[in-house]
C-alpha cells in the first residue's frame, strides 16, 4: 500500500509561469522532510520518498516502497495498525513545511 499526498495548485493556474516555478519547491521540501523523519530500519522507505510533478499546477508527494514479498507497507508506517503503532512522517512534513 503506498500513500500519496496531493498538491493541487489550481488555484495558481490564473498566475504567470514565474509565479509557478516560485512555488514550485514546495513538493521538494516536503519530500525532502518526510524522508528525514522516517523511520529506519533499512532505509527503503526513506529512499522511496519524492515528488512527481503530474502537471504544471500538479504535484504529488509519493512514498511507495515495497516489502520482502514486494507489497506496499508506507500507509502502514503512517497511520499504524492494529499491532503497530503509527509513525507519522509524511503528515508531520506537510505541516511544517506549510510555514
């Protein structure tokens, strides 16, 4: 299971490119914080963690490592289980990144 964290910049589609490519950082520094703050055991998880641009008002922050068997586990690690406490890395990122 991986997780994906949408940024939308619609809102930004009536401004000029320059004003795009100001904000356009955001997504690199909230990937680059969440893979500070993830928790390692073999670091896959931490390595998995980037942006992708899906257009030039869209960007998504992906975590998508896989497992010994190849299944996802990011969501897992975030949110917790019910024999797993959660350990929040991506929400965390968000948040201080935003100021």
């Amino acid at each position: 299971m991986g997780v994906r964290v949408e940024i939308d910049y619609g809102a930004f589609a009536r401004l000029r490119a320059e004003a795009i490519d100001t904000v356009a950082y955001v997504p690199d520094r909230v990937a680059a914080r969440a893979s500070m703050l993830a928790p390692v055991d073999t670091g896959t998880l931490a390595a998995s963690i980037h942006s992708e641009r899906v257009s030039d008002v869209h960007w998504e922050i992906v975590a998508n490592p896989r497992g010994r068997q190849g299944q996802g586990y990011a969501g897992f690690v975030e949110l917790g289980t019910s024999k797993m406490a959660a350990q929040p890395y991506l929400r965390p990122a968000c948040y201080s990144s935003a100021g």
